[in-house]
C-alpha cells in the first residue's frame, strides 16, 4: 500500500495530472483532455470536455464486467418486514425502464425531478434513471414539511415529481400525498406530472397529475444512457442556508464521477465485491454519494436500510444487520453510536453477533466525542475512523485514509487532509495561524474535483456565502486547528447552522416561525450540545409587552409550528421565557455569547452589550437544568 505523504506529495507536485489519473477510474464516452477550466475564477470547472453518463458508470459497465448476478443493493425494512437483494443486471433493467417512464412523461436531459421518497429502493432506482436521462434530480428528504418542499420546487423548478403513497416510522405512517399536494399549492412552479409509488401500508388517492409508478413502468420502453458533459449537473441538493431560504448545492457528473471512484477506494478502503452500508438516508449528502453513487461506480453492494437502528424494538439493529449481509464498512454518524452506547454500555448485544466481517467502523456528520470514539473502539476492536465534510464538498475533505498504508488514530481529530484539499486555518485578519492555535478552517481555489462549482441558478450568492470572506478561499463555516502532526481538530460551526444528528439546520429558519408566533416580541434560537444528538436547538423567547401565557402551551404551539413549517427533522423541543435578549449597542442578538453560555464554556462579556444585568439575569436559563424549569 501507498503511504499518504507519498500521494499527498504527488498531488502537491501535479495536481492537474493527479486528477487527470484519478480520471481513468471512470468510463467516458469521451475522454478529457482538458483538466481545470480556470477561465471564470473563483468559479472554476474540472473535466470541461469530457462527455459521459454517471448511470452508465454505476450500473452498464458493472454488469459489461461480469457483475450482472452481483447484489447491488440490499433492503433491509423492519419497518414492513422485507427484505430484497437486488442485482445489478436486475437494477440496470428497473432502472432503464423507470427511466422510459420519465421520458414517456417529457423529462428530457437538462430537465429537473425532484424525489420526495422514503428509504426504499426505489428511490435509488429514481435517482439513477435521472442519471441515465441526463436529468438533473433534487433529493428532498421525507421529513421535510410542505413548505420546505414547496421552497425547493420553486427553486428547482421540476418538470416531475416522484413521490410515494406514504413513509413509515417506528409506530406511524407518514402520509406523503398530502405533502406533496399542499407543496404544489404553495408553490409558484406547477410539475406537469407526480409519480406515485403506492405502498400497501397506506394507498393515497390519485388525482389528474397523479400517475401510479407501477401504471408507468407497466407500459414503458427501456431507455438509453443519454451522454452528458462532465460540467453538466448531476443533481442539486439543498442544504440549510444563513438567510433561511435553502441553498441549492449543484454537484456535476464527471469532477462527481472521479470523486466518488476516488474516495471510496482510497478514503473508505472498498472496492468491487465489498459490502458496505452507510446508515443515512437518501436525502442527505450521505445518501448520495455513500448509499448510492460510490458504492455502484466502484461495483460493491450497498445496504438501504429503512428505520432507525437504534432504539425499540430492535436494540441490536447494526449489528444484525453487518452480520446478515456480512459487512465490510459502516458508516454512521456519531449520535447512533452514542444512543447504543446508552441503550447497552456493556456491548451485550454486539457479543451476541458474528461481526468478523466488518473492517472499519467511519463516523461522520458531527464531532465524534473521544468518550464514543473509545466506546466503539474497545467494543468492536476494529479501527474507528472519524471523517470530516460538508454538504457541500460532496466527499471527505478529512480522514484517515484506509486505502493507504495505515496511520496512527487520534481521538478528536478526523485525522488528516485528504489528498486534493489545500485547508488552512485562518484568523479574522486571513493569516494562516501557527498549529494548536484555533481559527476559521477554509479551502484554498481551486477545490477539487465533486465539490460543488455553484448553486443552482446563482453564482452570486455562491461567490458571497462561501468565498468572500477570505478571498482566494472556500470558507468552511466550521472552526477548528491543527495539531503539531497536521491533524485536523474541527471544533464546531462558526454561524448559525447546527448540526442535530448528522442533519445540518438553519436555527434563522426556525427562528422566523417562532417569531411568527402573535405572543412572541422576539426570539433567539441557538444549538446547545447534546450528549445524544450533538447539538439540539433551544429557542428562547420575550413575550410581547402585557402578555401572560401558560408555558407549557406557548411550547406547544411553537414546536408544533416548527414541525409543520420545517418539519420533525428540526427536533426543536425546547421553549424558554426570557425577560429580555442580549445584545450589541447596535442591536444584534449575541448568539454565540448564548451558545458558549448553554455549553459551559467560559465567556468574555463584550464591552459593547447595551445592559450586562440581561445577560446575568438568562445565564441560568441557557443551561439545560435552567431549561428544563
């Protein structure tokens, strides 16, 4: 095996004829001969010349190598108590023909879908005949609410919508249909055309724009691999943005296609025949690139799992399921490991399975703890490796790298940078700061190839959120530094997006319905960290003047409006009555005073805070004790 500092230095030395070898992992139907397009920096484009299609790379040229009666996916639901084990010539033919479905309802390449679907296979299948199409697909994960939805279909602007008759969660249905059509109201974009796919465990009612998945594909032609250009988009992914209208993240195919080929090989360590299971949904950036798109470009099977794994009734979920399928890497983000440390600290569970299979545990999403990073370590006896990224890098800008000679694991670090990234942690000023001394971790331009090269309709906005602040560089958003080894510590979020188990949320978009609240004058919603979740959100709140109110019913009403409004993903449970807000003299709400207040951590009070005695009188309140009273 390659040692890191070898390949790193390779990149380093060359970096387009690094990427340019990265790029053979890939089938094209035209090879590229130009590397970087740096001609419009700071937007920069990789591959312009080359032509391919992603589907054809994750699921052609598979079965062409002789993997046709490999599993490509296994399903596992205890949610509805199947299980599937889908091949690839098997995949290839669903998603070929799904594919004629889409087209047979007008979707031509360049269009958008957008995929509003539980965890099942089909939503792979919906994803990937996309690909096959040259379409772009927009990925909304199930527990958005309608007006969540509805901002992505304006933005997006999908000719179709694939959607299913409901999803299911431990002890209820969730009825999609009305979803999607209260969605379709509120929104100024009308699709031509929702495919439904109906699930027995609640049928929805089809109106004119409805069409049964099972309908369509009863009468479709298989469809071609459509060629596309490496700079055309793949797919758009919205993640939370600061201004509370979400941010529609483009990932294109080829820099997309090379990335995940890359990644998995040498980040992750699989390959053809492997097993993998990365424990999200398809709705994150996890799901994407991890359950999805690397797995099959590099010929391993992937789990879809549907359900939470842990928890009732089936505390020994994971580990059930890597023995089943005999699984060589999972992928999981912190909170899961943490919610089976508390439910069985003693590893009963995991004695009670064959685990030989599994190779490496990967945690991602949030700041692995070293207490959770120990617990796996001594019950699994494997290697537990942290990675860092983002929604936006698409693939792992931090890791210790298992496709390369082994390096030692430091609890608290995601290790090391991963060949491509050129990260350096700077001060307020943009001076790179000395190792051990903490700062705002960024990217030097270009980024490399998978990362996002805009959003979706808007350079601007692209330019202004990440690369104006320190010019020359993608900003991060997150702090962190290095140690005296260069390994990278990530400390946490530097504005106002939190991460609540792995799924990353704009406290500014719940802040906008709590203050929509007619009792509210005004309101501050921070993450504080949780043992659990990482980070949860609080929202404190100053009644209007002359306002008495039960607290228990204002929460109430709050956290319901949060739920209907961004839906049960935003996990906002907590409501607390605060006499008044601390601020600067020009009126800005100190949050991250709160927020380093709510974690314990010491604070220097701001010269610049209109009234001290504000901040004295909540402190109490930001604690979880305080909170909870």
């Amino acid at each position: 095996m390659a040692g890191y500092h070898e390949i790193r230095q390779l990149w380093q030395d060359d970096p387009i004829e690094f990427w340019r070898a990265a790029a053979k992992q890939i089938d094209w139907v035209s090879a590229p001969t130009a590397i970087l397009d740096s001609s419009r920096a700071p937007i920069y484009r990789w591959y312009p010349d080359g032509v391919l299609n992603t589907c054809a790379n994750a699921l052609d040229r598979q079965v062409a190598a002789g993997r046709g009666d490999q599993v490509a996916i296994y399903y596992d639901s205890p949610l509805t108590d199947s299980k599937q084990a889908i091949t690839y010539r098997e995949l290839l033919d669903q998603v070929a023909v799904f594919a004629g479905g889409l087209a047979s309802l007008g979707v031509q390449k360049g269009d958008r879908v957008l995929i509003y679907l539980p965890m099942v296979p089909q939503a792979a299948v919906a994803m990937l005949a996309c690909a096959r199409l040259g379409a772009v697909h927009s990925v909304v994960f199930g527990g958005f609410a309608a007006a969540e939805l509805a901002a992505r279909i304006d933005d997006a602007e999908p000719v179709v919508i694939v959607s299913a008759s409901c999803g299911i969660e431990p002890g209820r249905i969730v009825e999609y249909q009305p979803i999607v059509e209260e969605a379709i109201k509120l929104a100024t974009h009308k699709p031509t055309a929702v495919v439904v796919l109906q699930r027995p465990q609640s049928l929805a009612v089809l109106g004119e724009r409805e069409v049964d998945w099972h309908d369509l594909i009863a009468t479709a032609t298989k469809h071609d691999c459509v060629p596309v250009h490496a700079n055309d988009p793949l797919y758009i992914l919205y993640t939370s943005g600061t201004t509370g209208k979400p941010k529609g993240v483009v990932r294109d195919n080829g820099g997309h296609g090379v990335a995940m080929a890359w990644s998995f090989t040498n980040v992750y360590g699989m390959g053809p025949g492997d097993v993998w299971w990365a424990a999200s949904d398809v709705g994150w950036v996890v799901g994407h690139s991890y359950i999805v798109y690397a797995p099959l470009i590099c010929g391993a099977a992937t789990v879809m799992y549907e359900g939470k794994p842990v928890g009732t009734p089936d505390a020994g979920a994971f580990w059930r399921v890597i023995e089943e399928y005999r699984v060589n890497g999972l992928f999981v983000a912190p909170t899961a490991i943490r919610a089976i440390r508390r439910e069985d600290a003693a590893g009963s569970h995991i004695s009670q399975h064959d685990l030989r299979s599994l190779r490496t545990l990967f945690l991602a999403g949030e700041r692995l703890d070293p207490s959770t990073y120990q617990w796996a370590t001594d019950q699994l006896g494997i290697p537990v490796v942290d990675n860092w990224w983002q929604t936006e890098s698409g693939w792992p800008i931090a890791s210790n790298l298992r496709g390369f000679a082994p390096m030692p694991i430091k609890s608290g670090s995601p290790s090391v940078i991963v060949p491509g990234y050129d990260v350096q942690i700077l001060d307020g000023q943009g001076k790179v700061v000395p190792p051990g001394t903490e700062g705002a971790i960024v990217i030097k331009l270009p980024m490399p190839p998978g990362t996002l090269p805009t959003l979706w309709g808007d350079d601007q906005r692209f330019i202004d959120s990440y690369l104006t602040v320190f010019p020359g560089y993608y900003t991060t958003g997150d702090g962190g530094y290095f140690d005296e080894d260069d390994y990278l510590h990530v400390m946490g979020r530097t504005d106002d997006v939190i991460n609540v188990a792995g799924h990353r949320l704009s406290t500014g978009s719940m802040e906008a319905v709590v203050a929509a609240n007619p009792m509210v004058a005004e309101c501050a919603v921070i993450g504080v960290h949780d043992e659990l979740k990482g980070q949860i959100p609080r929202a404190f709140v100053v009644l209007k003047a002359g306002v008495e109110v039960d607290p228990i019913d204002l929460r109430a009403t709050i956290v319901a409006a949060v739920r209907d409004e961004i839906g049960p993903v935003a996990a906002l449970k907590e409501v607390v009555i605060v006499p008044a807000l601390p601020k600067t003299r020009s009126g800005k709400i100190l949050r991250a005073t709160m927020r380093s207040i709510a974690d314990g951590r010491e604070v220097v009070v701001p010269s610049t805070i209109e009234d001290v005695r504000v901040l004295e009188a909540i402190t109490p309140l930001l604690s979880r004790d305080g909170a909870d009273s």
